[in-house]
C-alpha cells in the first residue's frame, strides 16, 4: 500500500496523543494531513493549516485514503463512518458507543463496499483484545471473556478498597486526575463497559446484542455497607464485564460489580488499568493487562489499526461467517447480592433460593439466586431505587 494520508476527526486527548506516538513511530509510513475540529476558538499545540471544521473538506480529498475518526459524539460519529465506508475509505475509530449501537449495519457496508472498519482502540484502549479474538482465538472453543473494562471505575474501587476513601472522595480524584468526566455516568454506571462488550461478543462469538437488551448495572449506588459485606467475605467489588457461551448453541453477558475473591486474575487489576480473562475449552484461562484509557495508550491502539491498514488488513469477522451463530439467552441464574432500605424494594427481585439474609435498622441485605431475564425487565426501576446489587463471582 502506498504512503497512508489521514483524515482525522477530532483532536483531543486521544487525537492528540496519537499524533504524538505517530511522530515517534518511525516505520510507520503514514501522516496526518487534516484534522476536522468543531470549536473554533480552542487553543492547539500545531498550525492551523492543519485544522478545518467542515468535514466534506476531508472526505471529498482525494489524497487522504484512512479516515481516523476519534470524537466523542457517537451520532456524529456514526454519520461520519457510514459516509466514509459508502465512498469506499478504510476508516479506523474509537468510538465504543457508536459501534454498540450500529455495528451489524456497518458489517454489511464494509461487505458491501468491500472496504475496511478497524476499531481495536474501542474495546480496551492499549489492550488488543479484538485482534486477538478475530486472529489467535478464531475458532469455536472459546468459553468465555470476562474483565474489568472500564478504568475510571475500577480507579474509584481501587482507591476504596486500597485507601479506604468514601465513594465521593474517590470519585472527586478520579475526576481531578481526568480518569472520569464532569459527568461520570458513562463510566460508573456500567455503560462504557457494557459498548466495549458488544463490540468484544461479536468477535469472541459471531452474535451482535443490542445493548438494550443486556443487564447493566454500575457502582454509583455503593454504601460502606456493601464495602464492609466484601471485606468480610475477603473480597473485592470490582465492575465485571461477562460474555459466557452457557451451552454448544447459546451465550449471555451482563456488566454487574461482582465480589471477586483473590484468587481470580482480576482482584489484583488496580487503578485506572484493565484486564481481560479469555476462557477456552483446552487452553483454560488466558489473561490480559494493560491501560484501558489515556490519550497515548489509546493513541498506539490507534496507531496499531493505521499500520495494520498498511498490510490491507481487514477483520473477517470468522465467528459471524465459519461458524454455528450463537443465540442469546438470559433464561440463566445469577448469585446475587442486594443491599437495602426499604423492605418494599425486595418485591422486585423474584428469588428462588435464599443462601444469606441480614436485617437491621441500618441497612438490609439479601443473597440468592434470581434469573437474569427478570432482572433485565425491572432494571430501570432497581436503578432508580435506593438499594445496590452485585453479582458474587
């Protein structure tokens, strides 16, 4: 392939840092030719040749042949994509969300246009979970991949568990050091992680699963009540990811906090890092570890798709087209932890075996086994209440 021109979209913490890591990639043979911006008035380290702010000025140039699309609007970015691959240019992007939400078209458009969509910097900023699933784990023995996705979130716990600060201090120094925004919903209650799981099933197992239609629930509502039931048990909360194949023809997934106990990989994953556990039927566990986000990890994850873009690579998507397609079910069990106030909120978990029960003035809770299809139908109802589950691992 000849010499790579970029079209960027976006250029902020992870936009910048991959130009950064491109000018220290000295075999890369690729350059940043123009950068598409939205504000005018912003501040930015290079000339403002570089910049435009009307994106046909990048895909209507018949020079730039990658598109490297890296903003946060998943809408405009997804406008962005579909223009690109329609006019047949390889895009690479992070946007998690964006993919959550239309991936199976944007297979079929790639397909269709026969033209390439790289997004390893989606899943786990530094960690190549996708490549790997799509060229190492490209056969129907997977088991599982389970982790922590999510490094804002797991910072938070980190410091809880390690330090022993209170959810909102932890949570104000997450925001100070920019591991989690103004706004941290995205990240702490589970939605950042549950986009990165979407895109993970589809090449750990061939099934796209709207992300609608999964359980997912974060650590916002944590009270030192539920600290203290983990450290007793010589456990860890930390927000677990979880696609399971359950049998040869169905799997499930959830994004949960879990009590993990020591001897899981994923207990000793601290800070703002990531880790992936990737099961097999023969080769048993398999675990990866790196940082999940920042401006240059994310940036060399980027920078992985642009080179790989200069081999012609593509994802083949093998599980989607060489073998059986697994279903998704969510008649499964789950051990759940339910912490409480009011003895009314109980009335919507329909539980089928009690193993624990406490009550006292203070607090409540309760652990049994529920099924995960009755807590998907009542999980906006449990987030709007005053009461915190977790799955015990």
């Amino acid at each position: 392939m000849s010499k790579i021109k970029i079209g960027l979209f976006g250029f902020g913490v992870v936009g910048e840092g991959l130009h950064e890591v491109l000018k220290k990639a000295y075999t890369a043979d690729a350059e940043i030719v123009k950068i598409c911006v939205k504000h005018h008035n912003k501040k930015r380290t290079l000339p403002d040749s570089y910049f435009t702010y009307n994106p046909d000025d990048i895909l209507n140039d018949p020079q730039i042949n990658l598109i490297v699309e890296l903003i946060d609007d998943a809408e405009e970015s997804y406008h962005i994509v579909k223009r690109a691959l329609e006019k047949r240019i390889p895009v690479v992007t992070g946007n998690k969300k964006m993919l959550a939400y239309h991936l199976e078209e944007l297979i079929e458009l790639q397909k269709k246009n026969n033209v390439a969509l790289l997004y390893d910097a989606s899943a786990c900023g530094s960690i190549p979970v996708i490549r790997n699933l799509e060229e190492y784990y490209d056969n129907d023995l997977l088991l599982s991949v389970k982790g922590i996705l999510n490094g804002s979130s797991n910072f938070i716990l980190s410091k809880i568990f390690n330090e022993h600060m209170d959810y909102a201090k932890a949570l104000k120094m997450a925001q100070d050091l920019g591991f989690a925004e103004s706004n941290p919903t995205f990240d702490v209650d589970g939605y950042d992680s549950l986009f990165k799981l979407v895109i993970i099933t589809v090449h750990a197992f061939g099934t796209y699963i709207h992300p609608d239609k999964a359980l997912t629930y974060g650590i916002s509502k944590l009270e030192q009540w539920d600290i203290n039931y983990a450290l007793e048990k010589g456990t860890r909360i930390k927000l677990l990811a979880d696609v399971s194949k359950l049998n040869d023809d169905e799997i499930t997934m959830f994004v949960l906090p879990c009590f993990v106990p020591p001897d899981k990989y994923i207990y000793s994953v601290e800070d703002e890092f990531n880790g992936v556990v990737i099961k097999g039927e023969y080769y048993d566990k398999q675990f990866m570890f790196g940082r999940g986000a920042g401006g240059h990890p994310t940036g060399s994850s980027v920078l992985s798709d642009i080179t790989a873009r200069q081999h012609d690579y593509k994802y083949e998507y093998k599980k989607r087209n060489n073998y059986k397609k697994m279903s998704y079910t969510t008649d499964c069990d789950i051990k759940l932890y339910v912490r409480y106030h009011n003895e009314k909120d109980l009335e919507l978990f329909k539980f089928h075996d009690i193993t624990e029960k406490y009550w006292s003035e203070e607090y409540c809770f309760i652990v049994g086994t529920v099924k995960l299809a009755d807590l998907i139908a009542v999980q906006n109802e449990i987030k709007a209440r005053d009461l915190f589950i977790a799955k015990l691992y």
